[in-house]
C-alpha cells in the first residue's frame, strides 16, 4: 500500500476558484493522515541537517558537525554578518533536508523519498493541474525545511530564468504552531507596504503562482519547536535553448 494518499474529499472547484482569483490557495488535509504521521515523525528522527546561509559567494552549509565545532565568537561574528546583509537585500538561514529527485536516490524507502515521488506523481500532478488551471505542470522539487529561533527568509519572488518553476509550494508539517512565533509565510504587495500571511499548519499545502513576492517571519526564540515543512517548487519541462 502507498505510504502517501491523496485525501480523496478535496474540493477541486472550490480550490480552483481560489486559486484564480488570489494566485494563490491553502490545501487543508491534502492526504490521509497516516502517512503524514510517518513523515513527521521521520523528519524530526533525522540528525543530518544542514544549515543553509546564503552569501555574496555562494551557500555557506554547514553540517551538525560544523556547528558544534563552531566557536561562540564565531557564531556571534556570522550572526552579525547575515543580519547586517538582511538589512538591505536577499538573505535566508533555515537547516534543510534535500529531497530525492534522481533516480538513484528515489529508489530509497522512507518516507521523505515516498513523498517526493508523490510530489512528481500523475494523480498529484493532475490534482495540482485542475487547481492551479496550468497543464504545463511536469514534475516538481524541493527540500524539507526547519526553521528554528532566529531563522528567516527574507522577500523574493522565486523567479529564476530556464528554471521553468510555475508554481511554489509549501506543505506544512507543523502542529501547534503559535502565530507569534514567528515563522510566518508572508505575502507582500509590490511597495511592502501590506502582508497577507499564513501560520505554520500540518498537513496543509500552500501553493502560490510564480513570480510571487513572499518571505517568512523570523522565528523567536519562544518556539518550542521548529516550524517544519517541504518546500519547492512545481516545474515544467524546459527546452535547452530556453534554460541556456
């Protein structure tokens, strides 16, 4: 039996017209919740994140081993660097998990590589096709994310050229979640001077058109947990010529 199944009472109609009129829709209970259960318990099992900072020269990742190593006057000296760059431009630092895509790695049985062949399935697709009213949806990617005190994701829209992303997604593994903790997903008008957002749930899918202005809140240091979550990125196929 599948570890994963889509929860077979979604709304198509309902979730379509929602989408169309904002750009955007939350999927409440998207699959049975058995699987998501397993996923969860999974993703808080695994010791293998990464944390991700991004600078002028690249990703600075650093393993569980790195920071451990890491010095407290080392820690306080990138703690001021990323906050100093968030002051004027693009700037995340969240720990991630990747997600399977290859074929080699999406032969191994637990539950994250289960849940991004779903993701890349045709009966998630074709769900995923008839909300968003885009059949040019191919497959999709993604990472399993943790956001934990002082984590955040500063504006962006996503759009990258010859990346071909239609649409983003953010399934929420998240429960309890208290608004003012932080860890909001944010939606921004185009002068930021208004935000619409959405507190961290569990079994919930965001999607949302690309390009799309969005940032998630930094996360207080009052979370008793870290806001998990999978997130990426629906993605149709692109002619070489057009990814060049």
């Amino acid at each position: 039996m599948p570890r994963f199944r889509i929860n077979p009472k979604l709304d198509l109609d309902a979730l379509a017209r929602a989408y169309a009129a904002e750009g955007r829709v939350r999927i409440y209970r998207l699959l049975e919740p058995e699987g998501v259960a397993a996923l969860y318990d999974h993703l808080n099992a695994r010791a293998d994140w990464w944390h991700l900072i991004n600078r002028p020269d690249g990703v600075l990742e650093l393993s569980p081993g790195d920071r451990s190593k890491m010095s407290g006057r080392r820690r306080a000296a990138l703690e001021a660097e990323v906050h100093e760059r968030a002051r004027t431009g693009f700037q995340y630092r969240y720990e991630a998990l990747r997600v399977p895509h290859d074929d080699d790695e999406l032969e191994r049985d637990d539950p994250l590589s289960d849940f991004a062949r779903l993701m890349s399935s045709e009966p998630m697709l074709e769900t995923l096709r008839a909300i968003t009213s885009d059949e040019d949806l191919a497959f999709s990617d993604g990472q399993a994310t943790a956001y934990g005190p002082g984590d955040f994701l500063t504006c962006h829209d996503d759009d990258v050229p010859g990346k071909g992303r239609r649409a983003a997604y953010v399934f929420g593994m998240t429960p309890g979640w208290k608004p003012e903790w932080g860890g909001l997903l944010l939606f921004h008008d185009d002068r930021d001077l208004t935000v619409m957002g959405q507190v961290p749930g569990f079994n919930t899918l965001d999607l949302f058109a690309v390009p799309r202005r969005h940032s998630v809140s930094i996360v207080t240091p009052a979370a008793a947990v870290r806001r998990l979550a999978i997130t990426g990125w629906l993605r149709q196929v692109v002619a070489p010529a057009q990814a060049a």
